[in-house]
C-alpha cells in the first residue's frame, strides 16, 4: 500500500524573535522621509521661536562693559545682574503690584462674567441678542481712546497710584472676551444634565458648580489665561494712572531702564527674564487644561 503523506498544516504558529534572555524582540521602526521632514521642520521653528528668549538671557548675563562686543558669548557670566537689578530699582514693588493686578482682575473677571455668561446661555430673555451685539462693541474700544476720561474719573475719586485702580481697569476691558468665550461653552452643555442633577435634589447653584461649570472648565481657563496675560502686559493704563514708582506694574518698571540717552541693556533684559517666570509657571500648571480645552468636541 502507498503511503500517504501528511500535508503540514496551515497556519501553523511561530513563535517570535527572541534575544539571548528569552525576551522578544521588537521589530525596529523605520522613520520615514515624511516624518523626518516635518519633524526638522518643526525643531527649526522652535529654534527661530526659542532663539530670541535665549538671547535675552544671554544679555541678562554679560557684563556692562562687554555690551558693545560682537561675540555672541560674553567672557564670563555675571550672574550679579540679577541681583542687582533687584536691588537697586523698584522691581520687587513692580513685580508686587502686576501680581495683584493680574491676579484681580482675573479673579474678578471670573466672579462676574461666569454668572452673567451661564444666565445668557440658559435663559432666552428679551433683548438676548442685543446684549451680546454690545459685549462684542465693547471689545472694540481701545484703552487709549478712554484714558483722558478715566484719569479724570479716578482723579476725582482720589484713585489715582492704587492697584484696585488698575484692577477695576483691566478687568473692564478683558470682561467681555470672558463673556463670550464662557457663553458659547455654558451652550454647548446639554440642559438635561441640570435638570437630572436638579431632580437629584440639587439646586439651581449646585446644578452649577457641581455639573455644568466642571464640563465648562476647559472654557474658564482659557477666560483665564487670556484675562491674566492681558493684565500680565497692559503699559499704558499703567503709565497713566500710576506715576508713583512703587504703584507701578512690571510692564512700566522695566521701561524705566531706558534713558533719553542710554540703555541699560543687562539690567533690561535681566528685569524681562524676571518678568515672563510667573507666567511660565502659570502655563505649566494648567497645561494640560489648556490642551483638553484645544481638543474639546474633536472627538464623541
């Protein structure tokens, strides 16, 4: 009888690549031209970002007579300029007096323009429209135009030099962005949720801070970020209601650097480095609410 032969079976299983210790071993990834390109792409437009800030250092640490030298690198580092740019100017008051400012006006920012923006998206009250229309003109109005008007009114009121002046200020300009930005999140939120939390025994307030304004969170932040860097960088409202040196924000201290015939480069760009530390910090608590917020509503 012939012998029949047994085809192999199909499919049958490998076991994976291993090295010496029995682990497998990943297959290496090839990179391709593509992504090569767009990620030298990407590193020489973080290089051209990234270049001016670390010139500035670079100043903030060179010494007063190697100022005018055309080597990019200083001889040797004086890392005293910072200390004395602390020392002998007003920066430490300055720096005082934009914390306060910035975190103020953001703070009340927030107190006002969330009740106002939820009201607006829930309630369709008569005039809803017209409302909004006039937020967004207000946004149109630029501070110099008004600021003859209110040195006049805090003159008058005896105003002048304080940091609730400059916080009032700031935070009148900034509420209507917050408004809107807060009014289209508070929209984008199903009533329903309200309503079954509302059932649950929850009110009106707690419906609020307990299930709308987390899911708006991603909204409040960037009301946030752009009310405190507005505030953070505001010059001429500064200038003009504060003359007082030690009333001053930030912004106007570091100009006092300048002279009518000379400038004082290291303590400048030393006082500069000094000033964008907060907001860095700032930028690195709520990066990732910055980024939820940029991605919110891209994917169900």
């Amino acid at each position: 009888m012939a012998q029949q032969t047994i085809p192999a079976a199909v499919g049958t299983h490998r076991s994976a690549p291993t090295d010496g210790s029995g682990r497998p071993v990943r297959p290496r990834r090839t990179l391709r031209p593509r992504t090569v390109a767009v990620a030298a792409v990407a590193w020489l437009i973080a290089a051209v970002f990234l270049l001016p800030y670390l010139q500035m250092v670079i100043t903030a640490l060179r010494p007063a007579p190697e100022l005018r030298d055309a080597t990019y690198l200083p001889d040797h580092f004086a890392w005293s300029n910072f200390v004395d740019v602390w020392r002998e100017s007003n920066l430490g008051s300055n720096l005082r007096v934009t914390l306060l400012v910035a975190g103020g006006s953001t703070l009340l920012v927030l107190l006002v323009a969330i009740p106002a923006a939820y009201y607006t998206a829930r309630v369709k009250y008569r005039g809803r429209k017209v409302f909004l229309l006039l937020v967004l003109v207000t946004q149109m109005f630029q501070p110099t135009s008004l600021l003859v008007g209110l040195y006049r009114e805090f003159y008058q009121l005896g105003m002048l030099n304080s940091v609730w002046t400059l916080v009032l200020c700031n935070a009148a300009f900034n509420l209507a962005f917050a408004i809107w930005i807060l009014t289209a999140y508070f929209s984008a939120i199903p009533v329903q949720l309200e309503e079954a939390a509302m059932i649950d025994g929850l009110g009106r307030g707690g419906a609020l801070l307990r299930v709308t304004l987390p899911l708006a969170m991603p909204g409040v932040v960037t009301a946030v970020i752009f009310t405190f860097i507005a505030a953070w960088n505001e010059f001429v409202m500064g200038l003009t209601l504060s003359t007082v040196p030690e009333s001053q924000p930030l912004t106007v201290g570091i100009n006092s650097f300048i002279g009518n015939y000379t400038v004082q480069w290291n303590y400048l760009f030393a006082a500069s480095v000094i000033a964008i530390v907060p907001v860095v910090v700032l930028f690195a608590f709520i990066e990732r609410h910055v980024v939820s917020g940029l991605t919110a509503g891209s994917v169900k």
